[in-house]
C-alpha cells in the first residue's frame, strides 16, 4: 500500500486585524492551536494563487472593514492508504475532526 501527501485548502475568518500580514500570521496561529493535539504532524502555510493577468503569485488574503478572509494550505502525509480517494477521505477526516465548521477542498494528491 503506497503512501500519500494530501494538500487541502481551507478558507480561514478573521476580524479585527489591521494588516496582511498580521491575519496571515494570526490563521496560522489559530489553526495551529486547533490541530495541535489531535493532528500536530499537519503542516500549515498561507494558500498562494495565480494572478490571472501576469500569472504571478499572490497572497490568497483580503481586508475589508478589518475582516480578513485568508486561504490557508494544509498538507499532510497519509500512509499505506488503499488509492486516492482512500488518502483523500482519511486527510478530511483527521483535518476536519480539529477544524470544525471549516471547509476543506483538495488541491493536490501525490503518491511517495
């Protein structure tokens, strides 16, 4: 049975911050906190994007009125998993038991 890294995407809310960079580190922060008992072996980084005119990467973050939405990228190893699909359903498992009422979207699946 082959082994899996698993990265999903998330969507994280912060309110009251008063910069980027500051509700990137406080998402980070936070989800940390959340995953640290149950799920600490998962890896957290602030989500990228392309920028769809001069595919450069960007920050997934936005302000408004001191309310950021900031993209965060969980990725974690998953191991002797069935297929796929099987990696797939037992990283949103492990991820969505500690980040409750967060959702998960997959990004990418690569086989060890």
């Amino acid at each position: 049975m082959p082994d899996y890294i698993v990265t999903l995407e998330s969507a994280w809310i912060i309110k009251d911050v008063k910069s980027l960079d500051d509700a990137m580190s406080i998402a980070i922060s936070e989800a940390g906190k959340r995953l640290n008992p149950a799920a600490k072996f998962v890896e957290i980084e602030a989500g990228m994007i392309s920028c769809p005119f001069c595919e450069g990467e960007l920050n997934s973050a936005l302000i408004v009125a001191h309310t950021a939405l900031v993209g965060l990228t969980l990725q974690i190893r998953v191991f002797r998993a069935e297929s796929r699909d099987h990696a797939v359903r037992i990283a949103k498992s492990v991820v969505g038991k500690a980040l409750r009422d967060v959702s998960l979207k997959v990004q990418d699946v690569r086989e060890l």
